[in-house]
C-alpha cells in the first residue's frame, strides 16, 4: 500500500481541545480560546509527523482496513498531550495506532485564553 493512502488512513487530528488556565487558577479545559495550540513547526510538520510515524497495524493490512480514525485530545499547560478519546474509529489496533501517534507528538505550544 502506497504511504500517502497510510497517512490518510489516520489523520488523527480532526478534533482539538486546547488546555488553559482560567483566571481563578483552576485548571479547565476549553473548546474555544483566543489563541488555538499550535504543533511545533505548524501543521505541515504535524503531517509530516504522523506519515513518518505511522505504523500501520498487521492486522488492519491482513483484513484490508481502511479509513479514518478520529481522536479528540487535549493540549496541557505544558504542551503535552493528554484526555485521548476516538470519536470516530474503525478496529482496535487502528483506534491504539492512532492514539500512540498522538501520545508521542512532541510538545505542543499551548492555547491562551484571557492572556
């Protein structure tokens, strides 16, 4: 199978909730923020991440499955990804495969909201 077919197969980030810190010091997450996070070099390098990362599972080639797995997750303070959940997925290689990809992206640079 041809890597760009791959690369579609997990384009895992569809959904993206960005971590901030609201005004009274309490940790929450929001949906909307001033500034979205952003992945170090933009999203043609977050691309260029996940085509060169992917490992697709043996058994999803065996069974010739294909398609999309979509995973919402959440940027922390620190950059860091966490709160991993698939929205839309197709086995359960593909929705782990996918969910590693993200848990190994390097740190993100984290939204702002309120400054």
């Amino acid at each position: 199978m041809r890597k760009i077919f791959l690369f579609v197969f997990f384009m895992a980030f569809v959904s993206l909730n960005a971590y901030s810190q609201s005004d009274g010091g309490d940790n929450n997450i929001y949906a909307l923020v001033d500034e979205p996070a952003k992945y170090p070099g933009g999203q043609a390098e977050m691309f260029k991440y996940l085509k060169d990362n992917l490992k697709y599972p043996e058994v999803a080639k065996a069974n010739n499955v294909h398609g999309r797995v979509i995973v919402a997750f959440v940027i922390e303070k620190d950059g860091s990804t966490s709160e991993f959940k698939v929205k839309r997925g197709l086995s359960n290689e593909c929705n782990e495969e996918a969910i590693r990809l993200i848990k190994s992206m390097p740190k993100w640079e984290p939204g702002k909201t309120k400054g």
